[in-house]
C-alpha cells in the first residue's frame, strides 16, 4: 500500500515548525533563503562622527579646496598671489601717508611704518578669516547639495587661505624689522606666537559660528562687511593706545583692553616693532595677563562657534 506523504506529514505534530528552524531551511521544503546581515558596528549616520576631526582625516580634500578656493580667486588674473603682496602695500601706503604723514603720527611714534605693518599684518589675516569663513558653507551650496563631504572642511579651508595671504605680508614685516634693527629674541617670539594664536584661534571660532548662521540668515554677511571697518579702528594699529587713555573714560579704557585683538596687535609690535625703538614706549598695562584671559575666551569663542556649527549642518542642504 503507497503511503499517503501529505497525511503522515499532517500527522507530525509540530512538523511545520521543526522543518522552519532548520538553519537555511524554508519550512521543510529545502529553499535556502539568505541569513539576516548583521548590523555592522562601525556605520555612523553621516555626519554624525568626527566634527573638526573630520578635517585631519580628510587632509586630501581639504588641499583641494585650497587649490579650487585660490584658483576661483585669482582665475584671469596676471599677479595671481602676487595680489598678496600688492594688496598690504596699499593698505599700508594709504594709512602711512594720511595718518603717518598728515596727521603727524610718524612723528608721535617711533618707527611707525613697523608699529602700523605689525598691527595691519595681523588684523588682515583676522578680518579676512571672518569675511571668508562666513561665506564659505554658502558659497559651496551647490557641492553640498550633491556631495555629502564633512562641512567643517568648507570654513576650515577658507582659514587656510587666509593664512597663505598672511605669509607675504608676514614676510615684509620680517625684511622691514629687520632692516630697522629688529633682532629676535625668545621673549619676543613667544608674545608673536600667542598673538598669533589669539587671531587664528577667535577667527576660526567666530568664522564657524558666523558660517552656520549664515545660511539661515543671509543679512549677516552685510553684518560682518560693516564690522570690518570698526575693528580696524578698534585696536592700537593706526593710532597708541595711549590715546584712549589720554581722551576716553576710565570704563572705556577697560572694555578697550579687554579686547583680545588689543592683546594680539600689541604682542605683535612687543615682538616686532618695540625691540627696534630706543624701548620707552610703555605697552598696554598687565599685557601677558590680559593676553592670557583673551586666549582663554578665544578658546570659549571656538568652543561655541564648533558646538553652533556641528548643531546646525544637519539643515545646511536643506536651507541651501
């Protein structure tokens, strides 16, 4: 007699059950289906790793937008980054002569030509930083839009052409000290170096800041174009701080030297400038102090400009 399969499986109480847990079995009828992938422990959402680190792992790319940033920026032109060099001179020339010359400052100051360059080098390389750094997410819209790279990269990249523009005008500050009779010193190349890390270090944290909010409020660029002219007279560079001494307040005074651009400028003519004179100059009071308190909200600036940026890049393709 033919055995019927069909009852005498039906008659296997659970039959159903055992042919489904056989490992690659598809309920006893010997369908192998694929085994579940496992969720791999090393995936992040995008963006959601790194922040500023991403930069360093990324250097390849970042050298790219410096090379595309500089090639946009000088694209037809016949100096190039000889801009670099013609841009400071003028700059200088025109404060010299008015200031210097008209208004008898060279006169008040010794060596002006090296008080204003070591101050104009320095504040140039902060208010180019702020100016490009704010454009930098939205002048990338279109690449955001269509290419998921880490955000940072944009405003960081636009730091490191500053600083390429810094580097000839640094260079003239340098040969023109030195033909004054600048020599240097350990003391004067630490007050160059924290200047110089006061600048960098408020410039990126404020360029992050202003970068990100930005592209949800486009007035702010019109914001920061106006400021550029305040901050050029908002320092000891054209004029001695001795003067707001002499003719502001006692309050004002203070709010002046708690500026960390004071602090930064003045380290900067301390390193460059002052070792030239015959050294009777009195610098601002409490300067390594006042130096130190303005790295330290330096520091806080970038903290929260790094915080505000990371927070808001997850809307930047969707505003842009």
């Amino acid at each position: 007699m033919t055995a019927h399969p069909t009852a005498n499986h039906a008659g296997r109480p659970g039959s159903d059950q055992a042919g489904a847990n056989v490992p690659g079995g598809d309920g006893g009828h010997g369908r192998h289906r694929a085994s579940p992938v496992p969720p791999d422990p090393g995936l992040r959402p995008p963006g959601g790793d790194g922040g500023l680190r991403q930069t360093v792992r990324h250097t390849y790319l970042l050298r790219l937008l410096v090379r595309r940033e500089l090639r946009a920026r000088y694209k037809g032109s016949l100096l190039g980054l000889g801009w670099s060099y013609v841009r400071p001179g003028v700059h200088f020339s025109v404060y010299f002569f008015v200031v210097g010359v008209f208004l008898g400052m060279d006169r008040a100051i010794e060596d002006f030509p090296i008080y204003l360059f070591s101050g104009m080098v320095l504040i140039h390389l902060f208010t180019e930083t702020i100016h490009s750094t704010t454009r930098s997410v939205t002048g990338n819209a279109a690449l955001i839009r269509k290419v998921f790279l880490p955000r940072e990269l944009f405003p960081s990249a636009s730091v490191l052409v500053s600083l390429v523009h810094f580097v000839p005008g640094m260079l003239i500050l340098l040969c023109a000290a030195i033909v004054a009779g600048w020599r240097p010193t350990p003391g004067g190349l630490a007050a160059a170096v924290l200047g110089f890390a006061i600048i960098v270090t408020l410039g990126l944290g404020l360029g992050l800041l202003c970068a990100a909010v930005n592209v949800f409020f486009r007035d702010l660029e019109q914001v920061v174009d106006i400021s550029m002219l305040v901050i050029t007279w908002s320092v000891p560079m054209i004029y001695p701080w001795t003067h707001v001494q002499t003719h502001a307040p006692a309050w004002v005074l203070d709010v002046y030297l708690a500026n960390p651009l004071v602090s930064a400028v003045s380290l900067f003519q301390k390193a460059f400038w002052l070792p030239g004179t015959r050294g009777d100059f009195a610098l601002p009071p409490d300067l390594y102090l006042h130096a130190g308190i303005s790295l330290a909200l330096s520091l806080a600036v970038f903290l929260i400009g790094r915080a505000a940026f990371a927070r808001m890049q997850t809307r930047f393709a969707q505003e842009l």
